[in-house]
C-alpha cells in the first residue's frame, strides 16, 4: 500500500469552494497588499492564541527575524536557542551578525532542556550574560517546550523569549492553573502557515502574536520598511508583508483547525495502540505527551516522530514498500557546515546528536486511513523481524 508522509488533498478538497472563493474576492478586490484579509486574519489568529495581537507576516522563518530585530540583536550579542530545530531558527540570528548559542534537548520532547539552558548561562561571566538578547525555544513537532521553567529562567536573567511556534499552533500549555496556547507565553510567538504546517495555506505566509501593544507597534513599524508613511522611513526595517491570499485561505481554514488536530490526535493514538500490540520491544519509542493531561490539545503532532534503532536502514527499507516518512532533523546546528567556525564537535550535545541519528516522522496527517497505519506499522515490524 502506498503511504505518502502528507497529502494536503482531503482538507483542501473538503474546503475548495469556500477557498476559491474567498480568493477570487481578494483578486477581485484589487488589494493585493496588505488591506482588510490581513486584518481580519490578525485579529482571529489573536483570539485564538489568546493573546493581545498578532502581526502577520511573510513567512515563519521572517516572523523569527522580524521578532529578533524589535529587539535590536545584531553584531556582538548572542542568542540561546535549542540545538535541534528547523536551520531558519538559528539561521535568524546568524544573519543579523549575532550569534546563536547552542542548548541541548530534553531527551523525551526533543525541546530544549531548561537544566541545560540554565547551565548555559551559569557558565557565562557577567560580561557575556549581558550580550544574550534573546532566548528562542522550540515548540518541536507540536508539543510545546517546558514553558514554565524557561520563563523563571528568564525572568531572572532578565532576558526576552521568543517562541519558535512555527509547529505548534493551537498547542496548549498549563502555566499557575490557567491553559494556555504556544505564542501566548512569553514576548513573541512566532508561527508559519507554510503548506505542511496543521493551519497551512497555499504558499510562504507566517504571523507573530504579542501581549504589548508596543511590541506589535514596532513589528507592523518594521514589517514595511519602517515607514510610518509612504516613503518616510523612522527606522530600517523590511518587506515583512503577508499576501493577502494567504491571509484569506489561512482565514477560511482557521475554523476548522481544532478538528484537524483532533484526527492527528486520533491517528497518534492509534499509531500507540498498533505498536503497542507489536512484539518491537526496545526497538522504537514512541511520541509521549509530557504536558498536563487535564488540556485538549497538549501535543497537536504536526510530526508523529518515533525514535528507531537502524534508523536509516528501516527508513529505506519502508521507502522500498512505498512508505513515505522523513527525519526531522538529520544533523544538529553545532555540526552544521556553516556553524563549524563556533567550535561545536562531535559529542558537544550528545543528546542532539543521538536524537539526529534516531528520529523518525511518520505520516499522520488528517485523512490518513487505518488500513494505511496499518500497512505502516505491519511493514516497520517485518523490517525488524528480517
């Protein structure tokens, strides 16, 4: 049976008409930048993470760059960041001549482990600790990273966070009794709509959530040049835009995205159940859900990732039987060709590393059949019993 990684066909065609649409009223409209869609889609993104405001902007990977730039990081400063994520959210803060430093993960959530970060900074003079701008941690595969413990970090270090949310909108987090949603945790959230993402649109889009008017003032500031009007530019800024297609179709879709959570849900559970029934023993490890089991929606699991012994050799063999899957991430930031002149080396961060030798995503997406979970993990288990 031929098991693709992700097909973004079942919602699409559930919500066709209404997306055609909504986009031919934007073409139509002939506000092809910026305008009303943007707004509408800022204000429901804001309602549904629960926060202040949101900005829209043009992709994830610029909704990080935006974030770090109100926050004034460049040459000299440095920024801590989870050692395992997607290469935009280091690559953010190399480009603005900063540099970021490297935190090990938590070996079960593959986020950033806030011993770790701790540690970190301990080992830093009072000189250094004074160049950190910023801390980003990772909402890795849709479960959020141990919020409460990076926030009393920073807190007492007194140091901004920015949530990487790029994977992670509409999970959820319990901090002092009270649910509440990744972006909402700290100063920035900063989210894709990248076609793969749980709340994805037809193309790049992205938006950042914020709970300080100010903060949001200076994003939407930066996010055109930095010109409060046309042609007058207060600060250096740039072409942050989201398209308002986008805007609209992420619009159209938001309604439905608790619902397309709740089907991922549903697939891990009954990834949990096969596997369970399988003789693999110590061979895979499946996702678990760290977080409060009183929330709704504790892991959205825009990746199902298991750890798997032969890794690479299982990956091929399933690819044989028209399994589609893919590792997410297949090489740490410290052992990244472009990051070798920080001095990172094999076993700086062995808890990365093994991760990046182990990690394995499997196909979960909504519309995903049980014949195909099956045919997944029946195929997983023969590659073991060969």
């Amino acid at each position: 049976m031929k098991v693709p990684l992700l097909d973004l066909r079942p919602p699409l065609e559930e919500l066709r008409d209404e997306i055609i649409e909504a986009v031919t009223q934007v073409i139509d409209s002939t506000r092809y930048i910026m305008g009303p869609e943007i707004d509408s889609l800022e204000k429901k993104i804001a309602e549904y993470c629960g926060t202040v405001d949101a900005v829209g902007v043009s992709s994830g990977t610029d909704a990080l760059l935006l974030s770090l730039m109100v926050l004034d990081v460049g040459p000299g400063d440095l920024v801590l960041t989870s050692n395992f994520s997607f290469f935009a959210t280091a690559g953010v803060v190399a480009r603005l001549k900063a540099t970021p430093v490297f935190v090990d993960i938590d070996p079960v959530t593959y986020n950033i482990d806030p011993e770790q970060l701790r540690l970190t900074l301990a080992k830093m003079d009072v000189g250094t600790r004074k160049r950190v701008k910023a801390i980003i941690p990772v909402h890795l595969y849709g479960q959020c990273a141990d919020m409460k413990e990076i926030l009393n970090i920073a807190a007492e270090f007194k140091i901004p966070v920015i949530e990487d949310s790029a994977q992670a909108i509409g999970a959820e987090y319990e901090i002092d009794g009270k649910k509440r949603q990744a972006g909402s945790l700290s100063d920035f959230g900063c989210f894709s709509f990248f076609p793969s993402k749980n709340l994805g649109g037809v193309g790049d889009g992205g938006i950042i959530t914020v709970n300080k008017p100010e903060l949001a003032e200076q994003l939407r500031l930066k996010r055109v040049h930095g010109g409060e009007r046309k042609y007058y530019h207060r600060v250096i800024g740039g072409n942050f835009r989201l398209d308002p297609i986008q805007a609209t179709v992420i619009r159209v879709k938001l309604p439905h995205l608790n619902r397309w959570h709740n089907q991922r849900q549903d697939n891990a559970e009954y990834y949990n159940k096969l596997f369970a029934e399988t003789s693999l023993g110590g061979r895979i490890s499946i996702p678990q859900v760290m977080h409060s089991q009183r929330l709704e929606n504790p892991h959205i699991y825009n990746q199902y990732v298991i750890r798997a012994e032969q890794r690479d050799k299982l990956q091929s063999f399933l690819a044989e039987n028209e399994i589609s899957t893919e590792v997410y991430y297949p090489l740490p930031f410290h052992l990244q060709e472009c990051f070798l002149d920080l001095g990172g080396k094999a076993g700086d961060f062995p808890v990365s590393e093994t991760a990046a030798e182990e990690v394995l995503a499997l196909p979960v997406y909504p519309g995903l059949s049980r014949q195909m979970q099956e045919a997944v993990v029946e195929k997983i288990e023969e590659f073991y019993q060969a």
